[in-house]
C-alpha cells in the first residue's frame, strides 16, 4: 500500500535508524572500513526487506515479525550496545574488527536467502479447501473436563509463581516432568480460551460471557511473567490481540507497527515482573527509567555478540558438522539414552565464553544465521534461511485459514518466529512441539464438524466472514 503516509513513516524510520548507526559508528573511531561498509550494507538489507514488506499486496504476521526481529536485535540493540561501550560487546567478549565484518555478512546471507525463498519460489501453498471450509461447532460435553483440567493447572501455576517469589525454587534444576507441566498442562487453556472465543453463539447471553471470563482468568494464571519465560509469553498474547483486531489489521504497515510498538513495550515491562519481587513493588519512577536505558544493553538483546563469538568459536575449533541440528531434531532424547547427545547452542556459547572472558552465566542466544553457520558454514546459513523462508509462506497460510484454530495457530508461529530467531534452535524446537500437540489435542477432542447442507445449530465461527475464498 504505497500510501503517503506509509512512505514517510518508512522514510522516517529509515533516517532514524541510519542516524543511530553513524552515530554508533562515530563514537567509535579507528575500526575497519571493511567493518564499516559492513554494518551499513546489513542496515541497507534490512531496510530493503522492511520496504518489499511495507509495500507488499498482503499483510503478513511472520515476515512482519522477522522484520522486527531484524531491526531491533540486528540494529537498534547493536548500535545503542556500542555506543554505552565500544571495546567490549554486551557477553564479555571483546569486540574485534574481523569478527563484526562475518558476523554482519553472516545476517546479509541469511536475509537475502529468506527473501528469495519468500518471493521467488512458486506461490502452491493452498490457504484453504472446500472440506476444510466446512464450519465447526464445540463439544460442549469434552469442553467441561477440559476446563477442569485447566482449573488444576492455574492452582498449580498459582502454587508454583508463589514459591518462586518467595524464593524456594532457587537453584532447582527443571526436570522433563516440569517441561510438560509448563509446555502442556499451563498451555491447555490458551487454545481452550481461543476456542471459546471464536466459536461464539448466535446470541451471546450471560452464560457464554461468564465462561469466557472465566477462562481468561485461568489463562493469566497460567500465562504470566512468573510462571512462563517472555519470549514464550510474547506469541500468546500477541496471537490474542491479532485475532481480536484482525479486521482493523488490513495492511502491512499496520502490521509491522503494531507488532514493532507492542514488542518494545511488551518485553521491557515483563522483564520488570520477572526481575522484581512482588514485595519490591511499586517500583519507583527512577528504578523503571534506568531499566529502560539500560534494556536494550543487556543480554537479552545479545543476538548480534553472540554470532561474533560463534565465528571466532568456529575459527578456532571448526563446526559442528550437524550434531547441533540432530540434537534439536532429537531433544526429546535424555542423555541417559544418548550420553554424547549435544548442549544447545547457546549453552556452548556460554561456556565458551565462559573459559576465555569474564562471561558469568549460561542463559545466551544463539541466533538462527549463527546456529546454520556453526554446523555447516556458509551452506548452513542459506538453508536455514531458505527454511525460514518457506515457514514464514505456511505460516501465512494457516493465517488465513478459514478455521479458527489454524488461524489462531498461524498467528502464534508468525510470532514465535522471533523466538527461532533469537534461538537457541534446540530450545526453540522444544518449546514448540507441544504447542503444536496441544493445539492439535484441543482441536481433535473438543470440536466437530458440522453438515454443511444443515443450518448450524449452536455455533459459528467468529471471523469466519473475513477469509477469503479461492
């Protein structure tokens, strides 16, 4: 949509950030040319890639999300990075000249790749078909237990946040029984929830909306900074808010801003919950102020270092050959099956960085581009892009899916994009494979289809109108 507005907010954006890169540039003088030319050729990529997406005929969630992801890890967070300490990158490490030239090439690869697999290859992804056209209604009688069940997991969750804030599960190692518990039992009520609300009655009466309400209370129990990591929490509620406004989210600049303002706002504050004891609050104006100026210089955002130290990792100790991707593959695996089964990646890093600087804990990220890159070179990293490439297509299209529940799927991997972004894969993987069989449990036990020749009786769905048929 090559509106007016559309060109100077693109226009605006890209001066803004060209200012922070030169600025960063300036405060740190005596660097390669090489590195220089670097880092604004990967901005010129990136800009590139957020005007093909503004500009394109179709919104799109997942290339929207991997846009913010590029600006604001490979961009914003680097040049703010650089300019608090310009000889030493937010892990430890030490920056150097070399390392930053392959780290920047490194994304350009990836980028280029990911957008010629996004518009080149041939559109045969199918966004919907006549069987699955046909509408749907709830089990009401499998819905029950299922809420009950969800009841049993916020009294969990409630039980599990209160000792965390109290401190008594400092130093507790999370065993493959509380992975289900948190992957599966707490994210029951998130397609449960979803279910309810796009499968609404004719007439909504008091009933229905006291149902609902009362699974949105039992999904804030079970989805909150205290019982669920943020990167986790970010596709939940951003797939929420776009179900809700997905008729005001027509266009693709009104996608990628939304999805730009709710991510700077969205993680800083759930950082708040989770680094602050209930007890510390209200927190004061002066303790939020300096947690935003420091936000974006911390580890969080410690994408772009981390693929320096990867480069200078497979420098000096070669890559992986694949053991990486068989261990994301196989995470379900436990060591006591496969002793020599690999660490994630960004758990290497980390111990890496470990031996050789001043790094005091594990809990990294190992970008997407880094993880192909340190098991297969430069071959891994233009897979790993193409991959993504062809995810973000399908994942377009269950966003258009007719179905409601595909379409609420769509919307989560379109966001938890950022997350296999930001990676580590292994960790990535892991997390995501439950959500794909809750989804699938919640689908298969609590709805049915109905004759498409009889007037539905109870339900409908709730966006059904706004997709399109082919």
């Amino acid at each position: 949509m090559k509106s007016p507005a559309n060109v100077v907010s693109y226009l605006a954006l890209g001066i803004f950030l060209f200012a922070a890169e030169f600025y960063t540039l300036g405060m740190s003088p005596g660097h390669s040319p090489l590195m220089l030319v670097s880092h604004v050729l990967l901005l010129g990529v990136v800009l590139f890639h957020l005007g093909m997406h503004l500009f394109d005929s179709k919104p799109s969630f997942a290339d929207a999300s991997v846009v913010v992801f590029e600006i604001t890890f490979l961009i914003l967070a680097p040049a703010l990075q650089l300019a608090h300490d310009a000889q030493v990158l937010v892990n430890t490490m030490p920056f150097d000249d070399t390392s930053a030239l392959h780290a920047n090439l490194i994304f350009i690869v990836f980028i280029v790749t990911y957008l010629g697999a996004r518009h080149l290859l041939p559109r045969t992804i199918q966004a919907s078909t006549a069987r699955a056209s046909e509408p749907l209604t709830i089990r009401y009688a499998a819905l029950i237990p299922a809420l009950a069940i969800c009841v049993v997991a916020a009294m969990s969750a409630f039980n599990f946040a209160s000792q965390l804030q109290a401190g008594d599960l400092d130093g507790i190692d999370v065993t493959p029984l509380d992975m289900i518990r948190a992957k599966v039992l707490f994210f029951l009520i998130v397609p449960v929830f979803i279910l309810i609300v796009l499968h609404r009655p004719r007439r909504i009466g008091l009933v229905w909306i006291a149902l609902a309400l009362f699974a949105f209370v039992l999904l804030l129990i079970c989805q909150n900074p205290l019982t669920e990591k943020r990167n986790a929490l970010g596709p939940i509620y951003l797939t929420l808010l776009a179900l809700a406004f997905q008729r005001h989210l027509k266009s693709p600049s009104r996608v990628f801003w939304a999805i730009f303002v709710l991510s700077g706002l969205f993680f800083p504050f759930s950082e708040l919950f989770t680094n602050s004891r209930i007890d510390k609050w209200p927190l004061s104006w002066a303790t939020i102020e300096s947690f935003f100026e420091e936000h974006f210089a911390s580890t969080t955002y410690d994408a772009w270092a981390n693929t320096e130290a990867i480069v200078e990792m497979v420098s000096r100790e070669g890559i992986n050959a694949g053991r990486q991707l068989a261990g994301s593959l196989l995470f379900f695996v436990p060591h006591t099956v496969w002793p020599d089964k690999p660490l994630a990646t960004a758990i290497l890093v980390g111990e890496y960085l470990q031996r050789n600087y001043s790094m005091w804990f594990l809990n990294l990220s190992a970008p997407l581009p880094a993880e192909g890159y340190f098991d297969f070179s430069w071959a891994g990293v233009v897979a790993y892009g193409f991959l993504l490439g062809h995810f973000s297509r399908r994942a377009d299209a269950l966003v258009e899916s007719p179905i409601p529940l595909r379409r609420a799927l769509g919307c989560y991997l379109s966001f938890y994009v950022v997350f296999v972004l930001r990676g580590s894969l292994m960790v990535a993987v892991a997390y995501v494979v439950p959500v794909l069989v809750t989804f699938q449990l919640v689908s298969v036990l609590l709805t049915s289809r109905e004759n498409r020749r009889a007037e539905p009786r109870t339900a409908r769905p709730l966006y059904s109108g706004m997709a399109r048929r082919k």
